[in-house]
C-alpha cells in the first residue's frame, strides 16, 4: 500500500522514511516538495537521484485534486472548480482583498455537499456525498496559489477561511490535519491567525478543537436570535440550541486580541427587523464578538428574498446602537454564484486553459544525493 505525501504532516513524514530505512531528512526533503514547493509529480523533485526519486514514487502517492475550470466574477473573485479522484465535484473561491494591496483570501470546501442543510444555503441541497480527505483540502491551497502566481502575479495569498461546500467539524480528523500541515513553517506556513474555522454550530466538536495544538481563528454561522428561528433555518439547532452553543464557545480558549466572528445570513422577513437586531445584541452581550451582516444571496434552491437596502441599513443600525461591532459583507462573486451560501457546483462552461509550471517561492534546497 502507498502512502499519501500530500496528507502527511512534517513528522509523519520522517516517520514514514526513516520505516522505509531512508534516512530522516529524505522525509523533509521530500515533504518540502510538496508543501512548501508544491510540486505536482516526483520528477520535479530534482535534488533527489532519479534512483531515490523512483524509490520514493514506488511507496508514496500525491494525492489531490485536479483543476477543471475557473470563474472570473467582475469584481475579481474567481470561483475554482476541483475535480476529485473518484469524480466528484467540489469548488473554491479565491477572493481579492479590496482594501490591501495584493492579498487574497481563499474560501476552501472541506466537503462534497453537506448534511447540515441550512435552509439558505445552495450547498446544504446537495446533500452529503462523502468527506474530503486531507490531500483534496490542503491542495485547494496549493493548487489556487499556483493559478494565482500564473493568472494574477502582482496578488498573494494571504488568507485562508473554511467556508466552502461542507461542515468542517463534521470532518474533523482531516480539518486539523489539514490545520496543521498548513501553518508548518516549513511549508505552506500560514499563521493560525489568518485561517478561519466556519462551523454551524456542532457543539461537542467545538469543545474538541478548543484542545487542539493549533487554534485557528472561528466563526460561527448564526443567522437568528433565538431557536425559534433558528429551528426553522437550521435544522442542526434542533440538536444543539443557542443556549447550548454559546456555552461551547464562551468556553472556548480564545488567544488574546481574537474574536468570534458571528456570521448573520439576512432574510427578508425572517430574521431581518430591528427587534432581531435587538434580540440578537441581548444574546451576545458579554461576549468577544463581532458579527458578520450578509444580506441574502438569493440561489434557485431556497425560497427566501434579499432584505431591501432600508431593512439592512435598519438593521445594522440597530446593532451598533446597542454598541457591539457588526460589519456589513458585500457579496463576492455573485454574479458568479461564488458568494457566501451560492456553492452548488454550477458552471457557466469556461473550461481553463491548462496551468503552465512555474516555480514560486525560494530556490529548492541543494542537490544531496
Ligand atoms: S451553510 Fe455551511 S453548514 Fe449550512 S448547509 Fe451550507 S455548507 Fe452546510
């Protein structure tokens, strides 16, 4: 059996050479390769002897995923379409930073489809199909970093958020893998400051992740300020109510200088009046919060209407009258169906042209064989 190198963190993978009687630096060597280069064959690994690269490629895999088609929205976002071994469909969406110069944010899926079914939401129709494994959730990354160096050079990514098709805590051995393959410093190295964790609410796996050696930033989708509403947009309130949720994440060990981010989905005459806005405030108090407006995405799966300009402005309003920070999210990439709740794998047909290799970053280590 083959192992996967693009699932395997730093230490599993000297681990892994030194039980192939290699020595241990064979292991970083070739890990570096793949996650901090992000070399798409053995061949490219070119400080290795053809000799060890063929040893390697006999017992190792590179697992991921392969790039079908791109979407460029007018305002820059793009919508990456991936497809996965066994033919499934997932997507990501990389997302220009509108204020600082050059950085991206990318939005990863850590699903195909999802069980959670949030009313709202496009992906929530599609059901669940199965868990990404940690190779196809680490190489959205890598993979958007390579288009990104081919497509937009002047941009970097700089961000990554859980956001995408999926409930990333109903996949959580491969979430923190992937957690912690990605903030190594020897690779990707991407501080757990600039990843977020989005979750509808899966109580006992909060408590978890407060544990874990690596504590990315969390946000949690909301969308209603008390369980009766809840209950009707979001099922998964019926298992874990609010009062059960908020507990898990007063409880949660925030670093200093962090905050909850509260994501608040806005439908017209569900959630959106200035009593809400009030309840919602109540709800909160006390706590390091911040909350995330987003006016609707209206998507052919779901029945509910965007709330108009006077009812957001009201709402909103409402919130920093009663004194706690809300920000207002303009939608990305919806003309693209890229914007929050929008992932349903639709296509507007663009195939992309085949990447070209470049390499990025520092030169590889020198040749050692
Ligand atoms: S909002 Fe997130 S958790 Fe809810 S159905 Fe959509 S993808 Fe799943």
């Amino acid at each position: 059996m083959t192992a996967d190198l693009r699932a395997m963190t730093l230490d599993q993978a000297e681990a892994f050479a030194l039980a192939q009687g290699w020595p241990r630096f064979r292991g970083e060597q070739v890990w570096r390769w793949v996650h901090d280069r992000g070399v798409r064959t053995f061949a490219e690994m070119t400080n290795l002897s053809a000799a060890n690269r063929d040893a390697v490629a006999a017992v190792a895999t590179l697992g991921g995923l392969t790039l079908a088609e791109a979407q460029v929205g007018k305002d820059g976002t793009r919508k990456l379409r991936f497809v996965t071994h066994d033919g499934s469909s997932i997507e990501s969406v990389l997302i220009p930073d509108a204020d600082r110069d050059g950085k991206t944010t990318i939005c990863i899926s850590s699903q195909v489809g999802c069980a959670v079914d949030c009313q709202f939401c496009a992906t929530g129709k599609l059901g669940l199909k199965r868990n990404l494994d940690t190779s196809e959730i680490v190489d959205q990354v890598y993979l958007s970093k390579r288009l990104l160096a081919e497509a937009a050079p002047e941009r970097r990514l700089t961000n990554i958020v859980y956001m995408g098709m999926g409930e990333p805590l109903h996949n959580y051995d491969n979430l923190v893998q992937s957690l912690r393959i990605l903030t190594h410093d020897k690779g990707a190295g991407f501080s757990p400051r600039r990843i977020t964790v989005s979750t509808a609410g899966l109580v006992p796996k909060l408590e978890r992740l407060g544990g874990e050696d690596v504590r990315p930033n969390l946000a949690v989708s909301l969308n209603a300020p008390n369980d009766a509403i809840r209950d009707l947009i979001m099922p998964i309130n019926r298992k874990w109510n609010i009062a059960a949720l908020l507990a898990a994440l007063r409880a949660y060990p925030l670093a200093e200088r962090r905050w909850i981010t509260f994501e608040y989905v806005l439908l017209a005459g569900v959630n959106d009046s200035v009593g809400h806005a009030g309840e919602l405030a109540r709800l909160l108090r006390g706590m390091k919060a911040k909350v995330n407006i987003i006016p609707w995405n209206p998507h052919p799966e779901a029945p509910y209407e965007r709330p108009t300009a006077a009812a957001i402005d009201a709402f909103q309003n409402e919130c920093k009258r009663l004194g706690f920070p809300t920000y207002l999210r303009t939608p990305r990439g919806d003309d693209i169906d890229a914007a929050c709740g929008q992932l349903a794998n639709r296509s507007n047909g663009e195939a992309i042209v085949p990447l070209r290799i470049r390499r990025t970053g520092p030169p590889p280590p020198p040749p050692v064989d």
